[in-house]
C-alpha cells in the first residue's frame, strides 16, 4: 500500500514517470526493510535497455526526422491526392490515406500528428473545411502510427513481453488497415451528412505522372516493411536500411535534405530517443518490485472473479487500459500494466501474447485521444490553433470506430495473428 501511495503522490506532484517509477523502486526497498535489494536496482535498471532490438526506436526516430526534413511527406501527400482528393471530402481521404503511408516510416503518433496537422489542416480549411474538424481528424489519423509498422511502442511491448520485434511489428498490418478502412467509411458518412467539397480531378495521365514522380519515395516502406515481412532483415537492420534510403530519397530526389541538416536531427533523435529509451529501464525496476510485491497474482485472483472466458477478459482489459490511457501516456502506460495484465492473460486464459499486445497497444493509443489528457488533440491544437475539446467532439465517430476496432481484436485472434501464425 505505500508503495502504490507514493507512485500515485509522485505522479501527482508532477514528477517524470521514469524517475517516479525509480523513486518507487527506492520506497519499496526502504518498506521491505531488506536494503540488499539496492544491489539489484542498476541490475534490473541495465538489463531492461540491454537488449539488441532497441535499436530500432532511436533509428525509426531519425528516419521520421530525415522524412520531414527532405520533403518526402509532401510527395505522398501529393501521390493520394491525384487518386482521391476527387470523392466528396476528398481532402479528408488525403488526410488518412497520407497517414497510412507515413505511418509505415515514422511509428509515433505524436510525431505524425505535428508533422501532418501542420499540412493538411491549413489545406483542408482554405478549401472549406471546419478547422476544427480537419485538425481533430488529423489527430485521429495519427493513431495509425504506433499500429502499422515500424512502430516504437510495438518494439517496447517486444520488450516488456519478451516477444520477437518482428512478430509484433507484422502483427499490427492488418488491424492498422482495419481502423483505416474504417475512419473512410467515417469520412465518406460524414461527408454525405455534412456536403464536404469535392477536390479537383486528375487526368489517368495527371495521376500517371504523379505516381512516376512520388515513386522514390515509396522505396522507404517498401525497405522498411517488405525486409521483416520476406526474412531479409530483422526490424534493426531494416531501420538501418530505410534510415539510408530516406537520406538518399531526401537528398537526391526530393533534393530538399541539406547535409547540414543531419547534425541536428541526430541530436533531437537522440534526445527522444533517450527519453523512450529511460522509460524502458524504469520498466525493468517497476516489473521487478510488482512481481516482488506479488501483485499480479493478486490482480488475477480480482480478475478471475469477474471475468468467466478469455472474450470477457479482454473486454474489461479494453475498459481498464482506456481508462489508463486516458491519464497516462502510451509508452508509460505499457510500462505499468503489461506487466501485470499479460501473465494473467497467457496463463490464466491462455490468450495469445501477439493478439494481448495489439489489443494494449491500439488502447493506449486511442487512450492519445480521449480526455482528460488527449496528448495527440493538444498537439494537434498546438500547431493550428484549434481547440481540444471541441475536436473531441466533432470527432466522436472515429472514437466510436477506434472502439469498435478493439470489440473485433479482443473477439477476433486472426486479427492479430494472421499473418504471424
């Protein structure tokens, strides 16, 4: 009990949730009155981080970098323009769809959500579209980024989970198409209700040229998904790869990445790569004093007394990490709760680890867009000037959408593991 009492006062208080979860550490020794249990904190701390498939999450970071950087997201942008910004709401379609694309190269929401509002939503509104409604939708479709591949929580999860990254990253192809295909059939109801603007058409030999010049560009997902999905290359190798294919698109296609550019990327790559980075270490130390403390057998003992089939736990694991998403941010709140959830969920209902995964992490990132916090509608504010919680409430469809993703992945294992099964 003051073990949990001080982790809530020092989030309370406004301390970093890596370091709380190390001040956790250091109150649960103090309480257990065995202070040789010092000895192991670095240990626990060191042994989190030393893992081979973390270097993807500071390499899938500068490759978000070197794209935004060399242009290569306007020439997606401008490749799903010449082939849907004709349909009713056409620049909505553009909006998702140029997610989607980006999505399989940058793998965190917040990052997508910046980069995307900043262009689509002055666009959308000079064409007639409610700002507000353009900035919420490009939050929402920045939900894509930590579900389709490369995706930096996926690696984390790997982690915590002690599964293969590459078995997590291919799972989430098909539910990150899913919620895709879902948010247009959003924005085709939507658009029929409210008359959104038809954007200009484009000609078969219009679209031909665009796609002939916007190919290169494509080379970054291809590298980067088609090597873990053929075996070529594990999900390091293969952000290495797609981080020297986009320096090379950047520079020589686009023609608008500047050499000199890269000292500065790399520094805000590290950066937030060290931030990341510290979150897992704070994992090891929080994974360590719960099996300690022997939480999750209680917590498993509470669940079991609710929850009579493997459907029903999955359904109030769906409520309880929205809830947790919606004060907690994604990769703190895998921190927290994987290690608790996933033991009751493979040993207690046997549930597969790929599909329990996909399930946490498609939650804690809705959790990016549902208040209290809303993470990615306050980036989203940040950069056009739109307000949170309207853009919540504009927006509810694709909340409900999201929703009735997670009711199919806690239903439907195939989801999850067709592809890796």
């Amino acid at each position: 009990m003051l073990t949990g009492a001080a982790f809530l006062a020092f989030l309370l208080i406004g301390v970093p949730i890596g370091i709380a979860i190390c001040l956790t550490g250091v109150v649960f020794i103090q309480a257990s009155g065995n202070p040789v249990l010092y000895q192991s904190f670095p240990m626990q701390m060191f042994g989190s981080v030393d893992n081979y498939g973390l270097i993807a999450i500071p390499l899938f970071i500068l490759i978000g970098e070197i794209m935004n950087g060399g242009g290569i997201t306007r020439q997606i942008i401008s490749m799903t323009m010449a082939f849907v910004g004709s349909l009713r709401g056409g620049l909505a379609y553009v909006n998702m769809l140029a997610n989607m694309f980006v999505s399989s190269i940058l793998g965190s929401a917040t990052a997508q959500v910046a980069i995307m509002a900043q262009i689509m939503v002055p666009e959308m509104e000079a064409k007639g579209y409610d700002k507000t409604f353009a900035a919420g939708l490009s939050a929402y479709a920045g939900m894509l980024g930590p579900i389709i591949p490369p995706s930096i929580m996926f690696v984390m999860y790997s982690v915590l989970a002690q599964v293969p990254v590459s078995t997590m990253l291919v799972a989430g192809l098909i539910p990150g198409v899913v919620l895709t295909a879902m948010f247009c059939v959003v924005i085709a109801v939507m658009g029929y209700v409210y008359n959104y603007p038809r954007g200009e058409s484009f000609t078969l030999r219009e679209r031909v040229a665009t796609v002939v010049a916007c190919a290169p560009t494509l080379l970054i997902p291809i590298v980067i998904v088609g090597s873990i999905l053929t075996g070529l290359a594990n999900p390091t190798e293969s952000a290495a790869v797609g981080a020297l294919a986009s320096v090379l698109v950047g520079r020589f296609w686009t023609r608008e990445l500047s050499l000199s550019q890269l000292p500065r990327m790399l520094v805000r790559a590290g950066v937030y790569s060290g931030i990341v980075l510290f979150l897992v270490a704070a994992a090891g130390v929080l994974s360590w004093v719960l099996v300690f403390a022997k939480v999750p057998q209680e917590v498993a003992l509470w669940i079991q007394s609710i929850a009579t089939g493997p459907i029903s736990f999955m359904l109030l694991v769906n409520v309880i990490l929205l809830v947790i998403g919606t004060v907690i941010d994604g990769a703190p709140g895998l921190i927290m709760t994987v290690p608790i959830l996933l033991p009751i969920a493979t040993e207690v209902y046997h549930i597969d680890p790929v599909q329990f995964g996909v399930v946490a992490v498609v939650n804690l990132v809705l959790g990016f867009l549902s208040p209290p916090v809303g993470l990615c509608f306050f980036v989203a504010a940040a950069v056009t000037g739109a307000k949170p919680g309207k853009m919540f409430l504009v927006t509810l469809p694709f909340f409900f959408a999201a929703c009735l993703l997670l009711v199919l992945l806690s239903i439907f294992p195939g989801l999850s593991t067709a592809l890796v099964r």
